[in-house]
C-alpha cells in the first residue's frame, strides 16, 4: 500500500487524487488523517508518505515524529517520503537555497530583521511562514512601508512570530506577463503540473488579462502543453526537491535572468478543487469554459504522468506490520484536537450559510480567522 498521512481537514485533496488515477492504482492508495492514527494498533508495509508541513499543529507534528521513528525501526519494508526530521520547511527552505547560490532572493523573519543588523534588499513584501495564503501585502518599497505593514498586521492579530519578510524579485517577461511553473515529484518522478500566467506579481490560477484580452492564448496553452511534456527543468528540480528532502510535493518557482528561483514547496498540493467549489461567475463566463475546454489537454496529460508515477511506486506485496504504540499523552492530545476541529469545523460550515451581507461580512471574517487561530494553537 502506499498510505498518505494528511490533516484531518485536507483529506479531500488526496480524494481527489484516487478519483484521477487508474482503479488498479487506487485501489492502492490509502488516505490516513494524523487523527486516524490514534485508533490503529499497527501500521502494515508499505510506503508512509507524509504531508502538510507547514500547516500542522503541535499535537499533529508529534504524532509524525513518532510515526516516523516506529517506521524506521521496522526495515527496508517500511519506506517513509518527507521524514519530519529531515524536511527543509518554507524558512529554512528558502534560506538553505539562497546560500547554495540557487535563490536571487533573501527571506527573514520579523524579529531578524527588528534590530537593524540585517540590510534588506527592497522591495519586499510579509507572508505566513506555514501557511500557504500568499503574500499578506503588496510590495513594499524601504523601511517606512515595511514598519507600517507590520503594525497593521499586529492590529489584524497576526502573531509576529509566524511571519517572513521576503525579498522580491521581478520575475516577468514579455510585455510584463509573469510566469509561475509548478512542478510535482512523486517518488523520483518529477511532473510538471501547470504553466500560470498573471500580469500581477501575484500569480493566481484564474488570473485574467486587466485589457480584456484573451490571457492563454493558443501559443500560450501549446507553450504550457510543451513543458510538461518535455519537462525541461527536471535536473536542476530534482536537485532543489533533494535539498528539501522532499519525495512528495509540488514546487512553485518562475525565472529571473534564465535562472530558476523557487518560491515554495508544498507538501500538500492541491489536485483539483474542493468538491462542489466553483469560482464565482464561472457558470456564466464564456471565457472561463473555453480556456478550461483548451486547458484539457494539458490537464489529461497531467493525470497520466501522475498515475504512471505512482504505478512506479508500488512496493512489493508483504505481510509484515509493526505495532504503532502512541504515548498516553500523545493519544489523548489527538482526541482532543479531534473534538475541537469537530465544533470549530461545525460552527464554521453553519457561518458559511448565513446570508453575504456586506455589513455582516468583517464579522464573519473576524469569527473565522478566531477560530482557525483556536485550532492551529
């Protein structure tokens, strides 16, 4: 079996990803929540491959060292993919390739930064450190705008401590068309996923072109089918994946000066969308469904790298198992948070319900960002 431990709420990701692959392929895969782990006695052979670094609670991550240490203890039969001990996470990450040479760019956290010893290169901008929310601002240009994006981010009751300041590098082309490459690897295969285009730094998935114009061209989309079917950036990807020690994940990173910069890895990537979420308007967007229609293609060829890695994976049958032997305190911890991911969860899908009134709407964002901070503590 090849079993993916994941966070309690994220499991749909990895649903998603058995419902894309061969029935022969899902039938091996096995989607297990850190929560999970506290009702089973034993864990049987297999591949371990663990996620959602960066997003973790306390209770969670302790629960994936001592998995780990039990799996590693039980031989060659037992195979774990991003050890937690060994993962380079976003800060470190960042860090470790920016001295290696391979990032153009710095990335510090507030209270390195708050003593003045450390000259910034701006602009910059503030993001979370776990999280994967994007960037908190928009480019700060010297230290008066930075002073002030972090007073208003301690109003908003960001905690200081789970913040970085990063470097921005200008990494657009032509006619000032951003382009952020993601990249998966699935064992030792790296696939590439998708080409994202944005005239706003900020690159997102459905950006669109602020002329009106069609954003993904023909030659776009054929440039977009081109990579991941020659995957040009495999070597040097590969590399930066073996730095993090990170066997499972996907990279996002763009290009300044023909050289490669990498903004993330994350270990909990997103195939496909949240069931039943669409974007709003997307019913009613002609645009949108045309660009999605020529999109298939690419997003088909995708599925089929995706599902000719994990056939690569597959371990030997075995009928070995080892005893998964939590600490009193451990497994009391888990049910705990389970209990209260269970309320926090419920209050939140009961919010989403209320009616979007504009004068209601500051209210539910401040009830929701209480809550999420109640869970993550």
């Amino acid at each position: 079996m090849i079993n993916f431990i994941v966070p309690w709420d994220q499991k749909w990701i990895f649903e998603n990803l058995v419902n894309r692959v061969s029935a022969e392929n899902s039938s091996i895969l096995k989607i297990i929540t850190y929560h999970d782990l506290s009702r089973q006695d034993k864990l049987l052979a297999g591949i371990y491959i663990l996620t959602g670094y960066g997003v973790l609670t306390k209770i969670q991550k302790e629960a994936a060292v001592q998995v780990s240490n039990l799996l590693e203890s039980g031989g060659s039969e037992f195979m774990i993919m991003n050890h937690p001990g060994r993962v380079l996470e976003r800060y470190m990450l960042l860090k470790t390739l920016h001295q290696r040479g391979i990032n153009q760019f710095r990335a510090f956290r507030i209270n390195e930064i708050q003593d003045n010893s450390i000259k910034l290169h701006f602009p910059v901008f503030i993001r979370e450190e776990g999280k994967h929310s994007g960037s908190l601002t928009g480019i700060l240009n010297n230290s008066d705008e930075l002073t002030q994006a972090i007073n208003q981010l301690k109003n908003d009751r960001y905690r200081m401590n789970e913040l970085l300041v990063v470097e921005f590098v200008d990494t657009s082309g032509e006619n000032g068309l951003f382009r952020k490459y993601s990249a998966f690897r699935v064992g030792d295969a790296i696939i590439p996923r998708y080409l994202s285009l944005s005239y706003h730094w900020v690159v997102k998935e459905h950006a669109t072109d602020p002329s009106g114009s069609t954003l993904y061209t023909d030659e776009l989309i054929e440039e977009e089918f081109s990579y991941i079917q020659n995957n040009p950036h495999q070597k040097e990807l590969r590399d930066i994946f073996d730095i993090a020690n990170i066997e499972y994940g996907r990279i996002d990173y763009g290009f300044n000066d023909g050289k490669l910069q990498v903004w993330e890895i994350n270990t909990l990537p997103v195939i496909g969308r949240y069931p039943g979420l669409q974007n709003e308007g997307e019913q009613i967007s002609k645009k949108i469904a045309e660009r999605k229609e020529k999109r298939t293609p690419v997003k088909e060829l995708f599925h089929t790298l995706m599902d000719e890695a994990i056939s690569d994976m597959i371990p030997e049958k075995s009928d070995s198992s080892i005893a998964l032997t939590f600490t009193k305190e451990l497994r009391r911890g888990i049910l705990i948070e389970k209990s209260k991911h269970r309320l926090t969860n419920t209050i939140l899908e009961s919010g989403s319900r209320l009616p979007k009134l504009n004068f209601i709407q500051p209210l539910r964002s401040t009830i929701k960002k209480c809550l999420r901070k109640l869970i993550y503590s």
